[in-house]
C-alpha cells in the first residue's frame, strides 16, 4: 500500500508541474468571490413564509400559473444541509420546475439549529416540526392532506410520518433517503459501533458542528476537489456555468449543525442498529413499520449515489404495501440528480408528472 | 498514426480515480477506522477534560471574586465607621474646646 502511495505521489508531482498549480492557485482564490456569487442566486423563487418555529420557517411558493392543483406539496430536506438545494438558482429550481407544473409547493426550511435545538429529539422533528408544517399546508390549502416530498434524509422523515398519520398523506416521494443504512456506502462503515461512539461525541459536542459534518462529507472522496478546480479552470468564462457552479459551492460547503440528541438517535438506531429495516424504529414509542404506508408512493434513487447507495433507497418501493407505487432509478449522483445538468431532463419531468397525476 | 496528446484533464482524470480507489480502500480499512476512532474519542475525551477543568476554574474564580467583594464590603463598612467615630471625636473636642472657653 505504501509503494502504490509512493506512485501516487510521484505522478501528483508531475500533473503539478504540469499546469495543476496554477489551476489550483486561480481556484483557491476565486473562493471568496465563488460564495458571494452563490449567495445571491440561492433560494430566489418568490416565497411567503406561512410559518415559522424556532430556527424553523415553512415557505409557500407563489404560483406561476394561473391555476393550481388543489393538494400542496411539502418539500422536506435532511436536518442538515439547507434547504435551497431544491431551489438552487433561478435556472436550476426543483421547486420552480414543479411551481410551473401548476403545483401548489410548500418548503421546509429547518434552519439552522442552536443550542436551544440540543436537546430536541429526532422524534419530535418528525411529528412535531413537521407535523406542524402539514397542519399549515392543509389549513392553508384548505386539502385534507399533502404530498410529502423528501430528500436524502427528508425521505426518511416523510417515510416515517407517513406511517404514523396515513390520513393526512395523499402521496410521498422518497428522493434518495436510506432505508436499509447496512449498506456499502461509506457512511454506514464509519458510523459503525466498533469506530464510532455518539454518546461521547454528543455528551461532549452537544449539537454535531457543521464544520465536522463538512470535513465528513469532504472525506468521503478529497480528491473531488481537484476536479472541480479542473471544472471551474476550464469553464471561468462561461456566465452560465460558473452562476451553478457557485451556487453549488455555496451550498456543499454551507452545511447546518445537526442537532444532538436527533443525531443520537438517527446514527444508532438507524446506522448502528438498521432498525427501520427489522422494525424496531420507532417514534414516539410507535413503530414504524413501512408496511403500513398504503399512499401512492414515488421511490427514486441514483446509480451513482455514494451518499444514499440507489440499493439502499430502493428497498422503501419493496417494503411498503401501496397499491400505486414506483421505482425510478437515474444515471446520476446524490446531488447532481436534483441540480445537475440533466436533471431539467430526467428527474424533474418524471417527477413533476408523478406528483400532478396524484395532486388533483 | 501518433497517438493524440493527453491533456491536463486527461491526467488529472486519471490520477484522480486511482487516489480516490486508494483512498476508499484505506478508509474502509478496520486498522484505519479503529486508530480514526481512537483519536477522535481520545480528543473528546481531552476536550470533557479541559472543559471541566476550565469549568472549576471559573467557578473557583467567581468564589474568589465573591470573597474579595465580601471584604472589600466589610472594608467600607469599618471605613464608613471609621469615618463616624472620628467626626463624633470632632465634633466631642469641638463640644469640650466651647465648653472650657463659657466655663
């Protein structure tokens, strides 16, 4: 292992002196430039807050056509990252791409959590936050239920909460969220027992700092970011690249604390002990058992996730016993299937047209 | 036919991918996660430490501070006495010096 180091660091020398250090230099000093461009093009589809909690706020998007499909769609992101990747810039908006559907589109943006957020439980921002934020989109729809849109680990929440209150979900769409976490992606090995121990890092942490979660997520694959440099060296004079580029920047970079005792429970229960997948997960003392979810329900994952392995996410279309259920697997990434460039071509129709279907 | 030259891109592609399949092996390994895992209790641990002694020292500070504050009180109380008994002396010679002068 250490010789094929050795060979490894060789050739890095030599693609260094090859041009790599200057694509590397330009990079590293476009940074600051990169995040202040990000920051003005994240999160601009015209919205009304309709509610807010605590760090929480639920936002109603205006409509874009003139009329609507009378069940809303609420959009949950994971607990940890913000929100705006489903609405990611003017041109590169899930949320846009279904407004324009006639959709009526509801976001959960869960905000950033402080120290008054420590001590919340998982279970609580399942049938309390976002219990609540249905609770607004029915009474502000005026529908006796909502289609529950979740990403990455909004997949699981919405998952869950659609088996504890089956009457206020019209449909759910698991984009990407884990059901089975014993799986080859990287995350389920080095949250394992045997490495990892949460009660001490959340008895001494309290809430999971951002910048811990960032270097997590940015030790998953490092040498990704040569290849965006590479990207970014290449394409610095297209408008219409580096606007995304940006604002993807922005938002890889731009994680939120996870908050401790959610984190507790999620990484034992769900990584360590694979409890959604034996039914031993519970919330509020009720299990969860996805048996039970009988509303249409839309499963989609990507090939190339390393995030959320397509398998993993996959298993939800198998558990469930809905009559109207889907399985959609893309030729993308965790990320690049709700932002990428092909995502205006692939996930958003399919999408879009699942949801209309079934928000009539 | 010459072979068409291998740009940067290229290169770095390549590189890339034979790091990344490195460093996927090495981060999965047992040895690698179990020394990870170490460190990172070993640094928490370090942190419960400093923060409890950091803890004691702010509350052995505030005492301290509180006692300083209990004399500096009591200071300014015997001061204030001080003050008293000697303008009642003032006041006492004053008393005495217009009594011998009448008497």
């Amino acid at each position: 292992m250490a010789a094929r180091m050795d060979d490894l660091l060789e050739q890095w020398a030599a693609l260094w002196g090859a041009g790599m250090a200057q694509v590397w230099r330009s990079y590293t000093a476009a940074q600051d430039a990169i995040r202040a461009t990000g920051r003005t093009l994240v999160g601009q589809t015209p919205a009304r807050l309709v509610h807010a909690e605590g760090s929480l706020r639920l936002l109603r998007y205006l409509p874009q056509t003139e009329t609507q499909r009378p069940v809303p769609v609420l959009c949950v992101p994971s607990l940890i990252n913000h929100y705006y990747v489903m609405d990611l810039a003017p041109e590169r908006s899930l949320a846009g791409a279904l407004l324009r559907r006639g959709l009526d589109v509801y976001m959960l943006d869960w905000g950033v959590a402080t120290a008054a957020d420590r001590a919340r439980p998982l279970d609580a921002y399942i049938t309390g936050l976002l219990g609540r934020c249905v609770e607004v989109a029915r009474r502000e729809s005026g529908s006796e239920s909502v289609a529950l849109l979740g990403y990455c680990m909004g997949g699981m929440m919405a998952a869950a909460y659609t088996v504890l209150a089956p009457d206020r979900v019209a449909a759910l769409v698991n984009l990407a969220g884990p059901v089975n976490y014993h799986d080859d992606g990287i995350y389920s090995v080095w949250t394992r027992p045997e490495y990892l121990d949460v009660d001490l890092l959340v008895d001494t942490l309290g809430n999971i700092p951002a910048e811990l979660l960032n270097f997590t997520f940015h030790m998953v694959r490092p040498s990704d970011e040569l290849l965006r440099a590479l990207d970014y060296w290449e394409r610095r004079d297209d408008p219409a690249f580096t606007r995304i580029f940006a604002a993807m920047q922005l938002w890889t970079r731009d994680p939120t604390p996870f908050p401790g005792e959610a984190f507790r429970k999620y990484v034992k229960d769900l990584y360590q002990r694979n409890a959604l997948m034996d039914g031993t997960f519970t919330i509020d003392g009720q299990p969860i058992d996805l048996a039970r979810i009988t509303a249409p329900t839309l499963t989609i994952a990507a090939r190339r996730d390393h995030i959320a392995p397509w398998e993993s996410v996959a298993v939800l279309h198998e558990r469930i016993s809905s009559a109207d259920r889907q399985l959609i697997v893309l030729e993308s990434g965790h990320i690049g299937m709700v932002v990428g460039s092909d995502a205006g071509t692939q996930l958003w129709p399919q999408l879009g047209a699942w949801l209309a279907q079934r928000s009539s | 036919m010459t072979e068409p030259p291998v740009t940067l891109r290229q290169s770095v592609e390549a590189w890339e991918r034979a790091i990344a399949a490195y460093w996927d092996e090495v981060s999965r390994s047992p040895e690698f996660l179990t020394r990870a895992g170490q460190q990172l209790s070993a640094s928490l641990r370090s942190r419960q430490r400093i923060e409890r002694m950091l803890h004691a020292a702010a509350l052995n500070l505030a005492l301290a501070y509180q006692q300083g504050e209990r004399q500096r009180l009591l200071l300014e109380h015997l001061q204030a006495r001080l003050d008293d008994l000697s303008a009642r002396l003032d006041r006492l010679e004053q008393h005495l010096g217009d009594g011998g002068a009448h008497g």
